[in-house]
C-alpha cells in the first residue's frame, strides 16, 4: 500500500464536548434522533412531486417540519440556525465576552447547490447571532467537513485564537436539479439502481471548549477530543467508476494516524460511525481499510451507519455522529467509551475523529 499524506492533530490541552445539537428527518433534537435511530425507525419515504426519469418518485428523507416546495438555501438556512439555538451557550455566539468560532461545515460544489451557500449561511449566521466577539468559518469538504472541523476548532482552542468553538455541518440535497444530476450519474438509489443511496437532510452541531472552561460556564462535560486524523484518497468515487479501483489507501491511513492515541492509552476503539449509505464503492473501501486497520478496534467489524434512517446527510454527518456516540455511551448501550466517527468526501478527503466519553455503566441486555 503507498502511503497518502496522513495529517493527525492530538489537542495539547484537554478539550471537552459540551453540548450537542442537531435536526434530522428523524428527530428534531439529538436526543429524539438517536432514540429513533437506534430504534431502527427510517424517515425515508416518496416525495410528492419529485420523479426518477423511470417515472417513479424518488424516495429520500425530508425534514418533518419544512414544506416539500422549499429552496434548497433556505431549507440550509433554517436547519442550520434551528440547531445552533439548541446549543446550552448558544447565547455566547452573540452575547458575552466570549471569542466565539464557528465551523460550518457544508457541501462539496454539485449541480443544483447555489454559488456562494457557504456565505449566505455565514450571513444568516451573523444576523442571527452577530457580535465582534463571533468569528464564522467555512468548509465545504461535504462528509468529511465535520471531522475536519473538529481538527481546526481544537486547533484554535489550543493556540488560543478563541474561547469556545462549534463544529456544524448541514446538507441538504432536496432539490431538483441536485436530484436529477444524482439519478443521471447512478448516485439515486431507486427500483432499478441499488447501487444508489437515499439523499436526506440535516443539521448537527457541537459546542468544545477547555475542559476548565467548561466547568467555570457551570456546563456539563460531555466527552473529550481525542485525536483528529485525515489522509487524501487517490482513487476517488469518480475515479473507481472510470475503472480504477480503490482499496482503500486513504481511509486506512487516516485510522492507523490514530495509532499513537490508541497505544498510549492502551484503549482501542469500542464503537464506530460512519457514512456507509449503500453505495458499493464505500462498502468495499472499508472491507480494505478493515483489513489493515483491525488491531485498533475492539471489533472491527461493528459499526453503526444510520444514513438507513435518515438518509444520507452529507455534510451533517461529523456533528451528527459524535450526538449518536454521546447517547450511547451516556445511556448505556454503546459497548464501551471510546468512539471513532468517520466520512469519505466525493473528492477525496478521508477524516477520523477520536472521542472519549466518560466510563458508561455496564451494558444492558437488550
């Protein structure tokens, strides 16, 4: 195997979660989102008005509360600000004397996604909560913006360039022409292409911040930031579609970048989140990375892709993910306190992020 460029960054300062937040097809709260999820319950279903180019509508998953006939920008808007407000210092992106960074995390450039969405959410952003003590970022790196997010914010936290950061990430694929260009390049998954996945939308966002910080905002501590590792992917999914096959090099190599985490603290991972969706070229990256990657884990094979619930969130995913591993670590079904999240952007990005949660009680018997 060739090596990609492996970029691992390990907070030198003890960096906390200490809140989560999200809106999903299935939950308009992270805590409703993951009861559902582990629930099994799935949000996909047919559209009203939208139909395949068989002449069968298309089957997604659409936010509970928003009209079908909404704008994809808006629909971005709404879900977005929705979330942040959940967030326990949500009033410190605007109010108090707190730097403040915020990391939206959104998707890659694709047919039917406005010129310019980063901006005008960074701009809703502002009017919302707008102070000279907030600072907006943006990344459009689609899955894996959030792992990377996570990466930059503890970064930030670290040299001291700002207080309190949030990571969010939100996708939205419920337009048209997005629609169409998915169903014209076997992307859209549907009665007669199961290579395909079911689009969805959502929001999530999470609040880090010192592990000092925390406790003097009187917050409850959450989990820990591990460790965030990211690699490049050579053969991406166009690429695999031209021919080429891709075995996973980048993936694997943002795991073992999680290496010295791992024996340091003599503690593997128990439990895994990623951006499977049904897509035949994601599940055989992974069978590849499991293959070199399996002595970090508990169980290799275990791992928990909700997209089966609430679609395919795109750039949603990271924040998403760490709201589904505090909950089952909080609650006692997770199979042990140390998480990896994971996601594969279309352009190649590979990202892992590591988190820590505080010893849960023994499991209970389903």
């Amino acid at each position: 195997m060739s090596t990609p460029n492996v970029a691992v960054y390990f907070p030198q300062t003890p960096i906390g979660l200490a809140g989560l937040a999200a809106r999903t097809p299935v939950g308009l709260r992270a805590e409703s989102a993951a009861a559902a999820v582990r629930a099994g319950i799935s949000a996909i279903s047919e559209h009203p008005f939208f139909v395949d180019r068989n002449g069968e509508p298309i089957r997604l998953a659409q936010d509970a509360v928003m009209g079908p006939d909404m704008p994809v920008a808006d629909r971005m808007k709404e879900l977005l600000l929705s979330t942040l407000l959940q967030l326990p210092e949500a009033a410190a992106l605007s109010a108090t004397g707190l730097r403040t960074l915020l990391i939206i995390g959104a998707p890659e450039p694709r047919p039917g996604l406005p010129d310019g969405v980063g901006e005008m959410l960074g701009r809703a952003v502002m009017g919302r909560f707008g102070s000279t003590n907030l600072r907006v970022q943006y990344l459009a790196n689609g899955h894996a913006a959030g792992m990377l997010a996570f990466g930059v914010a503890a970064k930030a936290i670290d040299e001291g360039k700002t207080d309190l950061a949030v990571v969010a990430g939100v996708d939205s694929y419920q337009e048209y022409q997005t629609l169409e260009w998915m169903d014209e390049t076997g992307q859209l998954k549907s009665e007669v292409n199961r290579d395909g996945f079911f689009p969805g939308e959502a929001a999530g966002a999470c609040l880090l911040a010192r592990r000092n910080l925390i406790s003097e905002l009187g917050l409850e501590l959450l989990g820990r930031l591990t460790a965030v590792s990211t690699a490049p992917e050579r053969i991406t999914i166009k690429r695999h579609g031209e021919g080429e096959v891709c075995v996973g090099e980048g993936l694997s190599s943002a795991f073992l970048g999680l290496g010295p985490a791992i024996d340091r603290d003599r503690r593997k991972i128990t439990d895994t989140y990623c951006d499977l969706n049904g897509q035949r070229y994601r599940s055989e990256e992974l069978v590849y990375a499991i293959l070199r990657v399996q002595h970090l884990s508990d169980d290799a094979t275990h791992y928990l892709h909700p997209a089966d619930c609430w679609g395919d969130v795109g750039a949603a995913s990271g924040p998403l993910f760490a709201a589904l591993a505090h909950a089952a670590a909080s609650k006692g079904y997770s199979h042990g306190s140390r998480a990896a999240l994971w996601a594969s952007s279309e352009g190649g990005q590979r990202a892992v992020t590591l988190l820590d949660f505080p010893t849960n009680p023994p499991r209970k018997a389903a």
